[in-house]
C-alpha cells in the first residue's frame, strides 16, 4: 500500500439542506490505492459525501480535494479523475450492455481505438459476455450492478465511488462482485459505501463510521474494534452508531 | 465534439428502439392521412371544403407528426432526469452544450426521417388518386416545416426540463390537442374568419401549417409563404434560447 500520496482531502466540509445538516464539518483524507469504507445508518449522510466528492453536489462550506484538484473551483478536473456507481443503478435501458459502455467511454476519451478496448477489457473484466449483445432492460438486478460499475470503471478512474454496490444482490452475486471490486484496487483509490459490515470487513483498508453527518471513528478494523472496546465490525458499529442514536 | 455524438447516438438509439415511438410519430399520422383522405373523398364538391385536399392534408399531417416529437423529447428528458441516469452523466466531463445538443440533434433527424416519409406517402397516395403533388413543392415544404420541428421539440425540452415524468407528457397532450386544433390542421380557420381565425393567429402553430402549405404549393405570397416563415423561424429561435436557458439554470441548481 502507497500511503505517500493523499487522494482525498476534505476540510470542515459541511452541506446544509435548510436547516437540515446532513454532512457536518467532515476532516477525511483518504490515500491513493486505498480501499475507504464510509459506514452508517440511514440518513447518516454517506451519499450527501460521495456527491460533494464527485461534483454533484456543492458543499455550503468547507473544502474538498480530488487528486489535488478541488471540487469547487476545478470540478472539470476533478470530473476527468473519478468514477460513479450510484445507489441506483442508471445505465441506458435500450443500449445493449456493450453499447453502454462504449457511449460511456466515449465521453473521456475522443480516441476510437481506446474506446473499443477498454470496453472489451471491461466485459472481459466483469465477465459481461453473455449479455453483453442484451439490451440493459432486459437483465437482472445483478447483472444491471456489474454495468453500473463497469460503466463506472470505464474512463479509467484514479478515484472510483461505489454507493452500496451490493444493494439487493444475492449472496453469491455479493460475493461475486467483492472479488472484482479487489481486482479492481490495483493503484485506484475507491469510496464505498455499504450497510453490509462483512463487505466493509472483506474489503477495506481503512473504514469509517457516520452519523448525523459526522464521522464517530476512523481507522482499520482492528483500530476499530480497539475504540469501541469489542470484536467485530458489527458489534463495534453498534457500539459506536448506537450509543449515538441514545444521545 | 465526441461528447455531443456519442450522448445524440445514445439518444437516438433508445428512441428507434422504443415501438412507441413509430406507433406514435409514424403510424398514427399516417392513418390520420388515410382517414382524412377517405373522409374528403366523401364530401360533396358543392361543400366547397379543401382542406382536407391532400396539397392542404399532407403539411398538416406533417406538423401534427412534429407535435409527438415534441412528446417523446420531453418523456427522453424527463426520464433521465428522473432516474439517476442524468447524475451520472452529471460526473463525467460533459457539459450542458453535450446534453441539449445529446437530446436536439437526433430529435432533428428524426423529424427530417418523419416529414420524409409522411411525404413520400402523401405523394403516393396522390398518384393513386390520379392528382399528383409536385416533388419539388414537398422537397421545399419538408424543409419548411424543420423550423417547426425546431418548436416542437424545444418545447418538448423544455417541460422535460420543467416537469416531471409524470407532468411532462400530459402537459405535452395538451400542446398536441391544442396546437393541431389552432394549427388548423383539421379545419379551414381562414374561411371562418372570425375570432376564431384572431386566436389561430396569436399562437405560432397556425403559421406553422400555413408556411407547410404554401411551400408545398410553391405559393411565395408575403402573407402566404413569407410572414409564416419569419413568425415559425421567429418563434424557434426564441425557444430555443428560452429550452437553453431553462436547462442549463436547471443543471445548476440540480448540481446545487
Ligand atoms: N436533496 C436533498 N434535500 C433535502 N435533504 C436531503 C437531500 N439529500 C439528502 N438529504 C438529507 O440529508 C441526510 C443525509 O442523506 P444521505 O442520502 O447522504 O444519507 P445516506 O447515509 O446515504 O443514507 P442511506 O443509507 O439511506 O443511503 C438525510 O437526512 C436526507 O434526508
Ligand atoms: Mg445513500
């Protein structure tokens, strides 16, 4: 792991919806080749992040840093950097699978060639064969996840966000895509989020908890598991995310 | 520019895949034109009414075709801004230019693709009935008619900007109901007269026909051929600024 260089970096990033704040002065830096895991309840405002992160979303204060670049005055940088799977998947429901990819890598690059490749090394990647001549309304849930974050992977992302990949996947389609998402690591930097504690477990390298928009604790598991004084992501995050929901 | 291209083939791709699609911008204007060809076989020369007569038919038929592309980009729209399809694209590098262009460019083929073949139906339904329409009058009435596509469509951008996928098509079926009755592609508003005539004439869609209309019977009349045209042409430009203008606002405080 490369701890050198900082990917992410965020200062008292806030985002208020009316008197609502759902992110609350978030410090976060996240290093280049880690696997970050943000954790929390419901509303606890891990997508809110991830769109301030990717430029979705304007922060009411504070600032964030992509690859240097910062997301409020650089967003056409920082845009060229990352990728997004969002909570929903949103591809074309009329394109084919391979088509998809292709319209999507054509909006990073101009060059015909490199379109054509990096959409074949993503069906190859993600084993899209089969589909990959169907029409993305006609595949299942799984398959329509492994589009979305192909289609997330496919401008070659220094940065790539995950928002719940494994939402409503069955145990071995999860399983399935935890592999992938460990191949896809190599140098790449990837933001998940996740209600499942075993994927955090599986695959992070660092993870954090939040609630109410802030971030309670940060660090490996083990660090983790230290702060909340029990084993197990799961009883620790109970521990940590429960305990706040009494206050 | 590959931007722009690859959104406008994505664009295009879903709609000719979409069977709705043709029902609605091809078939359904081609049996209004059999059904109205019937219907001014049936009525008494002594009537005096022309303007089901296909010289008068066809252009209408044409515009009344253009009203459902207006419909279907405005579903495009709302859809994917209704899902997160947008948001996604939202965080690539394209920019506000890429998405109208993405949705506008193939709208315009289509409706080139529509008033083609609307014509070339017309021109053969007119040689069966032994009345042939000049080629030359429906080459430049097809190409009259594109400044009314132009309308059509970015209204259609417009409420698809505005509204939601639920809002934006019932909000279209009343532009449909409203500008194909004051468009006066189903009556003779001219030979009415009348108030009727003065609010035909306060909406865009009545010189829309009327510009159809002359074209076709390469009629170059001021009132004829020339007012309607700088009206229709007028009105396009207008909004097509104002669909701009709207989208891009909207893209902003989607991205607030
Ligand atoms: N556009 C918005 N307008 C108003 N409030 C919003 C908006 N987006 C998010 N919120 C609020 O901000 C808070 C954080 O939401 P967010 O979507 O970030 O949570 P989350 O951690 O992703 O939750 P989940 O696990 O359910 O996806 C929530 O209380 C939500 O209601
Ligand atoms: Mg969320």
């Amino acid at each position: 792991m490369n701890h050198e260089k900082e990917m992410i970096r965020t200062k008292d990033l806030t985002k208020k919806f009316g008197e609502k704040t759902a992110v609350d002065h978030l410090d976060l830096t996240i290093h280049e080749g880690e696997l970050f895991s943000l954790l929390g309840v419901n509303g606890a405002g891990k997508t809110t992040t991830i769109r301030m992160l990717s430029c979705l979303s304007r922060p009411t204060s504070g600032e964030a840093l992509v690859g240097g670049f910062s997301c409020l005055d650089q967003a056409e940088k920082v845009k060229e950097i990352i990728g997004i799977s969002p909570q929903d998947t949103a591809v074309a429901e009329r394109l084919t699978v391979q088509e998809n990819l292709a319209f999507m890598a054509a909006l990073y690059t101009q060059d015909k060639a490199v379109c054509r490749e990096r959409t074949e090394r993503m069906i190859r990647l993600f084993h899209l064969e089969e589909v990959a001549g169907s029409q993305a309304r006609t595949l299942s849930g799984g398959w329509k996840r492994k589009l979305s974050i192909a289609m997330a992977m496919i401008g070659e992302p220094q940065v790539l966000f995950l928002d719940e990949p494994t939402l409503g996947l069955d145990v071995l389609a999860r399983r399935e895509l935890w592999n992938l998402i460990g191949k896809l690591k190599e140098k790449r930097t990837i933001i998940l989020t996740t209600h499942y504690m075993e994927e955090a477990e599986q695959l992070s390298d660092r993870i954090a908890i939040m609630h109410r928009g802030r971030i309670r604790a940060c660090g490996t598991l083990s660090e983790i598991e230290t702060l909340a004084g029990v084993s197990g992501l799961e009883n620790a995050f109970v521990e940590i995310a429960g305990k706040e929901e009494l206050l | 520019m590959n931007r722009t291209f690859a959104l406008a083939s994505r664009t295009r791709k879903e709609l000719l895949r979409d069977p709705l699609s043709y029902i609605f911008c091809l078939a359904f204007p081609l049996v209004m034109l059999a059904i109205m060809t019937i219907v001014d076989r049936s009525i008494p020369k002594e009537a005096g009414m022309t303007v089901f007569h296909l010289s008068q038919l066809a252009p209408g038929i044409a515009v009344f075709g253009q009203t459902f592309l207006m419909l279907f980009t405005s579903l495009t729209v709302s859809k994917d801004r209704s899902g997160y399809f947008l948001v996604r694209l939202y965080a690539t590098p394209a920019g506000s230019r890429d998405f109208i262009l993405g949705y506008l460019l193939p709208m315009m083929e289509i409706s080139l693709m529509q008033c083609g073949i609307i014509y070339l139906a017309s021109w053969i339904v007119s040689l069966i009935l032994g009345t042939p329409l000049s080629a030359g009058g429906l080459l430049l009435s097809l190409l009259m008619l594109q400044p009314s596509a132009v309308l059509f469509i970015c209204i259609g951008l417009l409420f698809g900007t505005l509204f939601s996928e639920k809002s934006a098509p019932g909000l279209c079926s009343i532009i449909i109901s409203l500008g194909s009755f004051l468009g006066c592609i189903w009556f003779d508003a001219d030979s009415l007269g009348g108030i009727m005539l003065k609010i035909c004439k306060a909406l865009p869609f009545y010189y829309c026909t009327k510009l159809g209309r002359s074209a076709l019977q390469l009629n170059f009349g001021t009132s004829a051929f020339w007012l309607p045209l700088l009206i229709v042409a007028g009105c396009a430009v207008v909004l097509a600024l104002l669909s701009v203008i709207v989208f891009r606002s909207r893209m902003r405080t989607d991205l607030a």
